[in-house]
C-alpha cells in the first residue's frame, strides 16, 4: 500500500480528485485519506452539488455513492460521463443488485467497491485510476506528435483504399490547394491521371494504370511527375506499401526533389515544356499587375531587321492566353511576321511570343498564347543589323579555298554577319577563322568589304546552313557599312510603309 500511495503520490501532481458523500461522517474520515494522497481534494454531499464541483475544476477522478437525495450518483456520473468519457468514476455502494451492476458497466464506471470500503481497497483503485490515466496522457501526447509528424513532413503522406484516397496529411492539402479529401475528389474525379507523362517515371499508360504498377512492385521507388494547384510541375519519389491489417488498404508517401533539377536528365523535351509552362503562368500574373494597374508595355519587332516599337495595352487575360490593344503599324507586322517580344518595367526578361493565336484589326487587338521568357534582350541590342537588299553579292573563303555552292547575305552589321551557303567545307567549326568577301551597293557604286573574320555560331539546316560570323572593320570599311545600313533603314521604312498586308497570298490571317 505504501508503495502504491509513493506511486500515486509522484503521478498525480495534475489530478484532481472529487469525493460526492451524504453521509458526512464517512465523507470526513474519506476526505482525510485523500488529503493524505492528493494535492486537490473537492467535496460535495449530494449529486447536483458534485456536478457542480465537477463542472467547476474538471478533476480526472470522481469517487461517489450512488443513494444520494436529489440527483443521486448514477445521475451524476451520466452528466459527468456526457462532457468528459475519460473522467475515471469509482462507486462506493452498499449494493450489490444486479441493476446497480448492469447500470455501472453501462456507463462505463472505472471501478465499483462495496461499501463500508477499507482503504487499501480504495488506494489500490485509485492507484489504477491514476496509471490509466497517465497511461491514456502519454498515448495521446504520442499519437499528437505522430499526428504532428503526419501533417507537418515534407513529405505528401497518403491512405487509400482501392482506388480512392481516404486519409491524407496536411501536406498532401497545400499541395493542391484544398480543405479536406472530399474538396480533393470533387476536384480531381480520376486519380488515375494525376501523374503526369515523363520519359522514365510513372503514369498511367493504355496498358495499366500506375496505382496497379505501384500495387504490384509495393516497396518499390518510382520517379513521379504531378502538377500543384499553382501549376508547377514537381518531381516526386514515390514509394507504396500495404496495410497489413486492412485489405486492400495502402500508404503511399511522395518526397518532393524538384529541387535536384533532375527531371531533365530523364527527359529534355518534357521538361522544357513544363519551364515554357512554368513561364507562361509567370508572365501571366505579371501581365495581370500590368493591367490591373492600367500600366502599358512595349511590342517589339523587326521587318527585315528594321525594328518597330509601341506600345499596347492589355485588354484581357485568361488562364490560356491575353489579348493587347496597339497601334496599326505593330498589327501590320505581327500579320507579316507571326511574332513579337513584349517588354515592360515589371519583367524579370523579355517575354518572346512565338505565334499569334488571332488577330483583329477593326479592334486593333492581339490575342497570344505561346509565350515564354527569353535569355537575350531585344533592348540590349547595340548595333543594328539589317536584311540587306537582293542586289548584292557574298563569297566565303576557308584556307584560301572558296566554299563550294552559293552563299547569300542574311543580314549585316558593323560588327558580324548571318550568312546562308549551300555547304560547309570540313573542319569549320566554332572559333574557326574564315575569309568573308561582301559585295554592296552604296550611292550607285559598288561597296566591298573583305575581311577575315570567326565562326560565332553554325546552324544546319536540311539544305544548306546558316552560319553567324564575327569581324572587326578597317576604318575606311566601317564607315562605309555604317553609310549603307543608315540608308538601308530609310529603304526599308519606305518598303514597310508601302506594303499592304490583306492584298498578300497567306500574310492575312485576321480572325
């Protein structure tokens, strides 16, 4: 017994305990024993007087008698029971009928002592109460830091049943934007599709669904593809295992490592498609500032070279694509050139929009849906360069030996030119030095530069190539360059001026 009061003593620091008794001889010598064990003693004399007690400290042990005046101890402990189920009750009665007994497991009485109780009897019962109690604290401080563990991870923890996810963590919701599982299946109906194609990872293919390919290699670590509410394309290692006692029961845990960068290991095309994504979204909240501030942005764009700049302004957005209000001149070589670069203060990088969805020139709008960001700068350009006029000629030299085939001018300036030839002799590379003869028509005589100059970049096409070549100009040579280009430009202003797009086989495609 001592040993038992030590234990009692050293685990009930934060345990109350209320003693209800309306004999008040027996609730004395009682209240003196529990004074002897317990640091907060409660007394009360009848049932609505206990209630009240209870309701007012909350203590985890409820000793009472059951024939009470009023609302007797079967009563109590109901009400008791109703707002605290763990609330340990022990009976003290001096009955031992059936219905007494029938009555106490129904409510779920911890302990039932015959009364008049000795007191090792009634230290021996609240020696149990007590390690139940602290039993039942460390189980719930346990399943809360697991619980904890489960909704706080990194990683996306899942239970599904078959082929619906039943148990998810918190992760799983910020991950896609939901409340609960059941806004999650109303949103995404066919779980099957959620993993996304990548070459080498798993996803659903016409043959089997990669639940079942999962299911079938459970313990296996599989490289997954899915999308976040925000439309990021994340890469995740997935791993399935069973649940034992459930049948067809299952947890599957999905470790974020976008951040690796690995995905382009695996598939280069796939994965540049999903940073055009990346970027389209990007530029379609910064065009949403850019409009919701009634700010503008600038269209660029080149007729042979020549660049033409305005502005436009930003008349709709969508989730897929914007339109922009400019000017008929832009209109007029977005229809000749199916392209554009759009600039503004707010972007990290020009934003290049390789076709044009539609075009409307009684509105004067655009509507665009493939964009991206560029690396390159359009603004950043220093020195102009032009398409030069047909009338010119272009012979290439590598080791004093002409290139084979015929080789044409694609556009020049003071510092490189983009040259097309028919072949390539062998051993032209990067770096490589080559002879570069330009013949130019300037003021009615013939301008010539010659001059040696590297192989900045080489682009093979099916039929010929395109090669880019940086040089350096005596002085005499770049300002004649310098005279051209300056002409060029007024020649392909007027040209520009005189063109009219809706006459022109396949340049309209007003929509």
């Amino acid at each position: 017994m001592k040993e038992m009061i030590e234990t009692i003593k050293a685990l009930s620091s934060n345990i109350g305990v209320l003693y209800v008794e309306d004999n008040l001889g027996l609730s004395k010598n009682v209240e003196t024993l529990l004074l002897r064990v317990f640091k907060s003693v409660y007394i009360a004399h009848d049932g609505e007087e206990g209630y009240a007690q209870f309701l007012k400290y909350r203590p985890k042990i409820v000793i009472t008698d059951v024939n009470m005046p009023g609302m007797n101890g079967f009563k109590m402990t109901k009400k008791i029971k109703d707002i605290e189920p763990d609330c340990k009750i022990i009976i003290l009665s001096a009955y031992d009928e059936k219905k007494h007994l029938y009555t106490a497991i129904k409510l779920g009485i911890f302990s039932y002592l015959h009364k008049p109780t000795k007191a090792p009897e009634l230290i021996k019962a609240l020696h149990d109460a007590v390690l139940s109690i602290h039993k039942e604290e460390n189980s719930r401080i346990f399943l809360t830091q697991l619980q904890n563990i489960f909704n706080y991870q990194n990683n996306i923890v899942i239970m599904m049943h078959k082929n619906r996810f039943v148990l998810v963590n918190r992760r799983f919701d910020e991950f896609f934007g939901v409340q609960s599982i059941d806004e999650f299946n109303e949103k995404y109906s066919d779980i099957n599709e959620l993993l996304l194609e990548h070459k080498e990872f798993l996803y659903t293919t016409p043959s089997s669904s990669w639940i079942n390919t999962a299911i079938k290699n459970q313990g296996k670590l599989y490289h997954t593809k899915m999308q976040n509410h925000k439309g990021e394309k994340r890469h995740l290692i997935l791993k399935l295992r069973n649940i034992p006692e459930k049948e067809d029961h299952f947890i599957l845990s999905f470790d974020d490592v976008t951040e690796l960068n690995l995905m382009s290991l695996f598939d280069a095309n796939a994965s540049r498609d999903d940073e055009n994504s990346k970027d389209k979204m990007a530029i379609l909240t910064l065009l949403q500032v850019v409009k919701d501030n009634s700010s503008e942005v600038k269209i660029h764009n080149f007729y042979k070279g020549l660049t033409i700049v305005n502005p436009a302004v930003i008349t709709d957005i969508n989730e897929e694509s914007f339109a922009l209000k400019t000017v008929n001149t832009q209109l007029k070589i977005v229809q000749i050139t199916r392209y554009m670069t759009i600039t503004s203060e707010i972007f990290p990088k020009d934003v290049v929009c390789k076709s044009v969805k539609s075009l409307d020139s009684d509105n004067q709008t655009i509507v665009i849906d493939d964009i991206s960001f560029v690396s390159r700068s359009i603004v950043d350009r220093k020195y102009t360069r032009l398409e030069p006029d047909a009338d010119h000629g272009c012979s290439l030299y590598f080791k004093n030996i002409k290139f084979p085939g015929e080789s044409s001018v694609m556009d020049i300036s003071e510092v490189s030119a983009k040259l097309k030839t028919d072949a390539l002799p062998a051993g032209i590379e990067i770096g490589t030095k080559i002879k570069v003869v330009i013949s130019l028509k300037l003021k009615g005589r013939l301008l010539t530069l010659s001059t040696l100059g590297s192989v900045y970049r080489i682009e093979e096409n099916k039929r010929d190539y395109n090669i880019v070549v940086l040089y350096e100009l005596l002085q005499k040579n770049l300002n004649d360059i310098r005279e051209y280009l300056s002409r060029r430009q007024i020649e392909l202003i007027r040209e520009f001026k005189s063109i009219d797009v809706n006459s022109q086989s396949g340049l309209n495609f007003i929509i």
